[in-house]
C-alpha cells in the first residue's frame, strides 16, 4: 500500500527532495495513523484559479488520501510585497482590500478539489506582522545579498539594471518562515519555485525546528497552445469558473500530445488505467477524440457536475453541427506567421499555394468561420479551423 501511495505521490513531479522523508511519513501514518503536515503557499495576486493553479491542489488532494492534513497558507502579508519570482520587474503590491476578495474567491474554488475536513487554512501575516524589526533582522542573518543574486531572475534583473526592491530579498526569507512557525514536514510548489521552497528546509535548520521539510516540485502547466505556461496573461488558459461548455470545449480544443500531459496531471483516473487507455488510443482500439471528450467530461464535471458537464457536451456538440463543422478533423502545428496559402497547402485542403490562392480570391477560404480575401495573410499564434469549401476542415495550432 504503500508503494502505491509513493507512486501517486510521485506521479507528474518534476522534482522530489528528500522522498525517504516522506515515506517515513507514510509509513507512521499506516502504522499507527500519525498525520503529517503538507504546506502549499497561495498568494492572493487574482480572484480566479486556472487549470494550472489546479495542478498543486490535485497533489495535495493525493496527499490527504494517504494522511496528510494540508496547511492551505494564504500569503497575505507575503502578498504585499510580492514574489518576484520569474519576475522582470517589481511587481504592483495589493491593498488589503484586493486581497480579502482574492482569498474568498481562491478557498472557494480550492475546496472543489480539497478535502476541507482535511484543511487548514493559515494566514502568514498571523506571525509575520508580530515578528517586529528585530524578528526581521535575525531572519535577514540567514541569507547573504551573493546567494541571493544567484536566482535567475534577480541575476537577469542585476545584469540589465532593472531595480530590484530590497523587500523583494525579503520574500524567500519569509515564505521560508512561514515553514518555520508551521512546522511544516512537506511544502509544495512549482518548478519556479524551488529558491523559496529549499529556504524553508534550511531556516527550520536555522531556527532548530528539529525537522527539515521535504519539498515536492511540480511541473509548470502548458495552456492550450501547448508550448507557453498557462496564463491569463497569454489567453491560453481554463478558468475554473468558466462556464461549463467554455471549459469543456476549451479542453477538447488541446493536441492530442497534450492530452496525455493533462491527463497525467489534472484527471483522477489511475497511472495504469491511463497506460491502458493511451495504449488503446495508439492503436485505434479508441479515437483520441473519445479520450479527450472523457478528460473534457472528467474536468467539467469537477467543477461543476455530471449533469451540466454532459449538457455542455451535447451543446458543444450540436453547435458544430449547427455550423457543418465535423467534431473530428485532422490536426497541424505550424510556426508563427505562416503564410495562410502555405497552410492550407501544409494541412491537405489545397494541393497548391497557387490553387489556396485563387481559392481565396473565390471567396471559397475560411478562417474560423469568417471568409477571408486577404492572400496575404499570415497567422499568428494561436488556433485556428481552416476551411476550403464546404466539405474540406483542418484544425491548426500555431505555435
């Protein structure tokens, strides 16, 4: 049993510092039922989660299943200054107000996927406000300005003489107290956090917590356009707080290649009933686009419910019908800026630049159904169907 917790632990990581730490956890827990503690930072920066918040709140569920009990910390003094981590610039601090909407909205959508009897939810600023300039000295002690400089983001920012706060050197310093006071036995986090993350193991060293937390990576969550991380910012995401068919169809539009990605990171299904189901894929046995609609069910349904999750699958699908537009087509990667002539020629529509250019001028070319005239035209990033005619469809993610 335990074995197979290690594994569903294990299953998506990037990164695992001091897993014996962690399978003595469990095997106290299963020997006598002694829980342990799982910290996972929120700064309240927006209201909304996206798929690739979910990824950490879908690993700290595993870890309820096999005993934890999860410390759910909201940086919210954290939050006001900041972390600059993969930061170009110092970031725009929050008022308090910002932040108290931001937590109810987070813990909200959180709890969708988090067991809330197993939950904990703590305030970093219920220690840090009391630490006092003295507290804050001795904490500064632990680190020195050339450690520091070594984090990518803070040498880039040196180099090219982009300010950098002193408060910004104090953020690690801190989300690493915040393992201190809680007494933390593991701490999540992403890839771009690993800096802050090892902060924590070396101040409960500093401080004599008597424990060194394990810390568990997981990786950054490609968006839809599978090559960028999931951003807002980027308009490549799925919030979960979109409307039931928006993320059904949202994740029934991602590469099959990214399927299997998502699958492994965000859908509860087992490790070997995924082996199992990509198997049949790679042989015909099922169409990939069953297994995307059973992942874009899975998904929907968890943020909403069965029976919505299905009626956005009905609605999406009727939609395309409505349209002539098949649910299943072939799909193309392209590169940014390809010329559409050379598009359609690439994805099979047209067997020439020259015939995909009379085509055009026919008005017999469209582009996410709207007709185009311009044979000029190049496509930037993003997704796009590909028409030519009534019967001849391409789906094509420019990257």
């Amino acid at each position: 049993m335990i074995q197979e917790a290690l594994k569903e632990i294990a299953r998506g990581t990037a990164e695992i510092i001091d897993m014996e730490r962690i399978e003595k956890l469990l095997t106290k827990y299963y020997d006598d039922g002694t829980t342990y503690t799982v910290k996972a930072g929120f700064d309240p920066t927006a209201p909304d989660l996206h798929l690739g918040h979910t990824v950490l709140l879908q690993k700290l569920a595993t870890f309820q299943k096999f005993g934890g009990r999860v410390q759910f910390l909201i940086g919210d003094f954290t939050a006001m200054i900041g972390d600059p981590t993969g930061k170009s610039a110092t970031r725009k601090v929050l008022t308090k107000e910002d932040i108290v909407k931001n937590i109810t909205s987070y813990t909200e959508q959180a709890f969708k996927i988090l067991d809330s009897s197993k939950t904990d939810i703590v305030y970093n600023n219920d220690w840090l406000e009391s630490l006092g300039a003295a507290g804050m000295l001795q904490l500064a002690s632990n680190l020195t300005v050339a450690r520091m400089l070594e984090r990518d983001d803070f040498s880039k920012r040196y180099a090219s003489q982009t300010p950098i706060a002193v408060s910004e050197f104090m953020y690690p310093l801190l989300q690493g107290y915040d393992s201190v006071h809680l007494k933390s036995d593991i701490e999540l986090g992403g890839t771009d956090q690993k800096f802050n993350l090892l902060m924590g193991r070396q101040l409960q060293k500093a401080y004599e917590v008597k424990k060194q937390q394990a810390v568990l990576m997981m990786p950054i969550l490609e968006g839809l356009d599978g090559v960028n991380k999931m951003s807002k910012s980027l308009g490549n995401y799925i919030g979960v707080t979109e409307e039931p068919k928006d993320i059904y169809g949202k994740v029934l539009s991602i590469s099959d290649e990214l399927m299997w990605r998502y699958y492994e990171l965000l859908s509860e299904m087992s490790l070997s009933d995924i082996a199992q189901l990509k198997e049949d894929v790679s042989t015909r046995t099922v169409h990939p686009k069953t297994a995307k609609e059973n992942l874009a069910l899975e998904i929907t349904t968890r943020f909403y419910n069965e029976e919505l999750a299905t009626l956005a699958k009905e609605e999406f699908n009727s939609v395309f019908k409505a349209k002539n537009i098949p649910t299943e087509m072939p799909e193309f990667e392209m590169q940014e800026g390809i010329w559409i002539c050379q598009a359609l020629l690439d994805a099979g529509l047209e067997p020439s630049t020259s015939q995909a250019r009379r085509d055009i001028k026919q008005n017999a070319v469209s582009v996410s159904q709207e007709k185009i005239s311009d044979d000029k035209l190049n496509l930037e990033i993003g997704e796009y169907i590909l028409q030519v005619g009534k019967k001849r469809f391409a789906k094509v993610k420019v990257k």
